[in-house]
C-alpha cells in the first residue's frame, strides 16, 4: 500500500512501521514519547536482568520516561557490549528516567 510520507517525523515514519509489522502483544517497556522507541529488549548476557535499548528519532534532545511492567530493583547505563559506563539513569517508581541525545541510542541494564 502507497502511504505518503512528505512532512512526517522520522519517528512518524518509525512508529507506523513498528504498527505494521509489530504483532500486537503486551511489552514490558513501553515509551510514550512519540519521538523515542523501545528499539530492543532482551536477557543480559550474564543472566542478571533485561537490556533496554532506546533511540530518539527526531533530532532533539529530552528527558525520557520508559515505563516497565515489572518491579525493577536497579538500573545501569551499559554500552553496546553490556559494560557498565557512566551516565544518569535513575528507577522513580515504575519508569526508568534518562536523558537521550539527538538521534542517540543507549542501554540499560534493568534488573528485578
């Protein structure tokens, strides 16, 4: 099917892909910032909690909230490889806060 896409956000563009090739099912991070997406959920490499990758997609930066269905008990920054790295993330009650760059990606490890 032909959509036009003259005058849409990148994050527009994104998020009605993920709508249409996304089989409806609960998630355990959602986001609803309209130019920030939950990119990636997965096991940590070492079994210890669940990686959460984010990515901003409007060329601005912001202050998120991802929200998670389960009770977390930590959260750390990691790189693409799981190592912790500094940066401000903190647990205010069910969401994970953070700051995301322009057009940046980050992780997380969220532990339960």
């Amino acid at each position: 099917a032909f959509v036009p896409t003259s005058g849409a956000s990148i994050a527009a563009l994104e998020h009605g892909w993920a709508a249409y090739t996304d089989e409806p099912r609960v998630r355990l991070f959602t986001c609803d910032e309209n130019a920030v997406m939950v990119v990636a959920t997965y096991p940590s490499a070492d079994g210890t909690g669940v990686i959460l990758r984010v990515r901003e997609c409007d060329g601005a930066q912001r202050r998120v909230a991802v929200r998670c269905g389960g009770r977390m008990r930590a959260v750390q920054a990691v790189d693409a490889v799981e190592r912790p790295i500094d940066g401000e993330v903190r647990i205010a009650e069910e969401e994970v806060v953070f700051d995301l760059g322009a057009f940046a990606l980050r992780s997380f490890l969220v532990r339960f």
